[in-house]
C-alpha cells in the first residue's frame, strides 16, 4: 500500500513539473527607422516599410505557473525586403505569460526579451538585435491561442543603428 502511495505521488509530482510546447504560426506587418525611438518604427514619420509582410513559425517551452507562465522560445521570420536589400531573421527570448483570469476563454498578458540572429542576408549586413515583444492574448479550449503583438528590435544595419518595429497575429496549437 506505501508503494502505491509513493508512486502515485511521484506521477503527480511529475505532472506538476509538466512543459508546454507551443507551436505555430505569425503575419506581421514591420517597418524600420534610423531614429532612435522605439515607436517612430511603426508610427513615425522617418520610417521605412519592408515591401512584404512578414511571415514566421515560433516555437515556445513554457511552465505553467499559478498566475502564469515562464518559458522560452525561438522563431523564424521570413520576408524582410526592401528594394534589393533582404533578410530573414530568427529571435531567441525568454517569455513571461500572467493570466488575467482562467474561466472559459483564458485572457492573458505577454512580455518577451532575447536577441535576434540574422540569417540569409542578401545585398546587406545585419549585426547584433536586442528584441522585446509585448501583446495580449486568448487560449481557447485549452488548445489554441491567438496572440496580437507589438514588436522592437534594435540592429546594426550596415554599420548604421537601426530600429525595427512589427505588430501582428500568432495561432499557436499548444501540446
């Protein structure tokens, strides 16, 4: 009976301790900046708009919290053009997710740091990226989340600073 006892505090010990694995998929509207301003990338005047949307996958490690979630995850964002200069870039970041409260539709608030890779640069020279991500979200049926963003990144471009800034929609299937 007392290794009963055990093991089944043991399974449920196991489960408290469970990951989440986020999977899915994000359009994005991005612009940049040569100003210093986080906001002037999206709504400044001095600001320039990649000539397609972006399109990413993200993957996200989370562990569920009482108000909350922490977690880590990695993404990569295909489409930054502009005239003939282009590259795709792949953010790393730790995530911290709180509930706003659990019933039925779950609302909840993000907030994401890390830095950002640049990858298959054509006719341009990407260095460095401090990314930061704020958005508000919904998990539906426990399955599913869709997520609204507002992103930052600050970059090397060039030899020039620059700032990028996006806002977009994530669906995301949670296992």
């Amino acid at each position: 009976m007392k290794k009963l006892l055990l093991i089944a505090m043991a399974v449920l010990s196991l489960n408290a301790f469970a990951l989440n694995v986020n999977v899915g998929a994000s359009y994005q509207e991005a612009a940049y900046t040569y100003d210093t301003g986080i906001f002037d990338a999206i709504s400044g005047s001095g600001k320039v708009d990649y000539d397609d949307p972006i399109l990413a996958v993200n993957v996200e490690v989370t562990q569920g919290l009482v108000i909350g979630e922490v977690g880590a995850g990695a993404s990569f964002e295909q489409g930054y053009k502009h005239g003939s200069e282009s590259f795709d870039a792949i953010p790393v970041y730790g995530l911290l997710k709180i509930n706003l409260f659990p019933i039925g539709v779950k609302p909840y608030l993000t907030a994401k740091y890390g830095t950002t890779f640049y990858v298959n640069e054509k006719n341009v020279d990407m260095k460095g990226g401090q990314n930061l991500s704020i958005g508000a979200g919904l998990t539906l049926i426990d399955t599913l989340q869709l997520e609204g963003t507002l992103n930052a990144s600050k970059a090397e471009k060039n030899g020039v600073d620059i700032v990028s800034g996006s806002y977009g929609l994530s669906l995301r299937y949670v296992y």
